[in-house]
C-alpha cells in the first residue's frame, strides 16, 4: 500500500483546498483497508473519495488521512441490469460501463467529479425538484464498521436528499453497493450524457475550484441575492455570479473565509426563521 508523509490534501479536492496530512494511505484491496482500520481506528473519520464534496481546513494538519481512490474497483454484471460496483470506482466509468450493456438511469450524474462510495454515502442525485438520485437503484450497500463488513438492505440505508444512514454511523466506511438498473436504449443513454453536459457547461460555473451545491436545503430568495451581489471576498472565496448556490474558490482563497460566507448565509437564514443546510462536508 502506498503511504505518502505530510501530504497536501488540496490535491485531494476539488475546491484545491485543505491542510497536510501527516500520513496519507492509500489501500488497494478491501483487507488493506480493513487491516488499517483495525491499526488506526480514528482514520475512518477522515476518508476522502473523489474529494468533490469536501472544505477542509488549511490551517489544519491532520495525523492519518485515508484516499479511498484505490482499494475497491471491482464492477461486475450478474445479468439482468444487476451490478456489483466498488466504491472507488469513479462514477463516469460506472455509468459508461452500464450504457455499454444497454442500461441506465443515472445519466444526470456523468457530471459529478465523484467516487461510487462518495456518491452513495452523499446519496448525490439532480435538483430537488427532480426527485432523483442514485439510491433509486440500489439494492444493497455493503459497509466496513466495526471491523466487519455488513450489508444494509435498501430500505435500512435512510436514504433522503443528499442523506443517507451512513453520514451519522462514525467511522464507516462504504465499500461497494448492489444496483439494478433498468434496460435503455444506447442512443438514449448517450442523448442524455450529452445533454447533461450541455447543460452544465451552461449553468455550471468551473471558473474556479469548486465543490458543487453549497446548501442542499436553502431559501431561493436569498441565494439570488447572494449570487447578485456576488458575497464574498474578492480573488477569495465568492459566491458565484453566474450559478446559483455555489461558491468559487479563486487564488487567495482561504477555509476561513469559506466558513464565515457559509455561516453569513446560514444567519441571513435564521433571521427569517428559515432552513439552511450545508451540503459540503467540513473537516475543522
Ligand atoms: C462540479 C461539481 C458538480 C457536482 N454536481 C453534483 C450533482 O449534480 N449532484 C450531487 O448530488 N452532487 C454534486 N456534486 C457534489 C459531489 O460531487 C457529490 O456529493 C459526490 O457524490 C461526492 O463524492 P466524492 O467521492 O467526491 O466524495 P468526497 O467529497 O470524497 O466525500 C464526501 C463525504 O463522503 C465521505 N465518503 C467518501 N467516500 C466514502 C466511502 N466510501 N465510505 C464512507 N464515506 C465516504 C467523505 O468522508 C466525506 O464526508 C458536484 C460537485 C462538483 C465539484
């Protein structure tokens, strides 16, 4: 297994952000993964995926990280549209592998920079409005917690938007899950990759590191003031102009102004008595 010492865990992240990690591993089977975990069981705390829904602090340094890029890459077809998928593998590998067979579903999600077990554990999906997200198709997730793998039924997983039972079980780790998806056509499959592409080139602002969504449950009224006065702080971390709900992260950015904008937004919020919940996960 490889093991990197005091690593940048900006390279780690989309939003190019985050201390040093004193030791970083870096398993490449699932007993890797579980031998370290009976070692270091504190390192289950700080698992980084595809690093696309993560701020973590750059102040910071962190004693043992854990990449979890690496150690499941197993996809395999049972037939029928039923597959077993790791959970490093990456999600637009995933969805090319079952249009391939001649299925789909998930088509919306070719945009996101993430991992398998990220995106089950984010239970990442479309806007709310669309009502779809990738626990849609699955039947089981299996999970490394307390020393054991244990698979968790469908409906044990408390899937919801962008939630799962995973995010309030500490030091777990999803290893893989069980999908079904149904059968689709593959000019369908490939007419729905290319518009979600489109699409985001359109509304998506990649003009700087980001993490996607900031809020996953927010008031529209007062994120279209946020984008129209561009909050934030200027070659800093900013709300963007173009896209909604999303913060950019331009060279003098830094973790403590990421937070003070999340916490002003979440005041403007409590003023009015309204919800306001981060999506992206904070490592202090
Ligand atoms: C440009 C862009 C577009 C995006 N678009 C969308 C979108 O359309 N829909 C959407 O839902 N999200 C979107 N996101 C957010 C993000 O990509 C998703 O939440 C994604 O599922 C996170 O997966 P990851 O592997 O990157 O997780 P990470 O960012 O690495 O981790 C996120 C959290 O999951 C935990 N975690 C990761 N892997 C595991 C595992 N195997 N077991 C246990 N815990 C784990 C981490 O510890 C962390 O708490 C977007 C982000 C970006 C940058």
């Amino acid at each position: 297994m490889k093991i990197k010492k005091n690593e940048p865990l900006s390279k780690y992240t989309t939003f190019k952000m985050g201390g040093i990690a004193k030791k970083m591993y870096f398993p490449e089977s699932i007993e890797e993964l579980m031998t370290l975990a009976d070692k270091y069981n504190h390192i289950l705390n700080y698992a980084i995926g595809g690093g696309s829904n993560l701020l973590i602090n750059d102040k910071q340094c962190f004693d043992e990280v854990l990449c979890l890029k690496d150690f499941n890459k197993r996809l395999e077809h049972f037939g029928n549209g039923t597959y077993y998928i790791g959970a490093s593998v990456r999600l637009q590998t995933f969805i090319k592998s079952i249009n391939n067979d001649g299925y789909g579903g998930i088509e919306y999600l070719f945009s996101v920079p993430g991992l398998v077990g990220g995106a089950v554990y984010m239970n990442a999906g479309r806007g709310k409005k669309h009502n779809k997200c990738i626990s849609d198709y699955i039947q089981s997730v299996d999970v490394l917690i307390d020393g054991k793998i244990k698979t968790f039924l469908k409906k044990d997983c408390e899937f919801s938007y962008r939630t799962s039972k995973f995010q309030s079980l500490p030091k777990c780790i999803i290893t893989g899950a069980l999908f079904k998806f149904p059968a689709m056509s593959k000019e369908k499959t490939a007419a729905e990759i290319q518009a979600r592409i489109d699409l985001c080139r359109r509304v998506q602002d990649m003009s700087a590191p980001n993490y996607g969504t900031v809020f996953c449950e927010s008031n529209k009224y007062i994120m279209t003031l946020v984008q129209k006065f561009h909050l934030g702080y200027k070659n800093g971390c900013n709300f963007s102009r173009k896209t909604k709900n999303w913060m950019l992260h331009e060279e003098n950015g830094t973790f403590e102004q990421a937070v003070n904008l999340l916490n002003k937004v979440k005041r403007w919020h409590k003023i009015f008595h309204l919800k306001c919940k981060a999506e992206v996960r904070i490592w202090e």
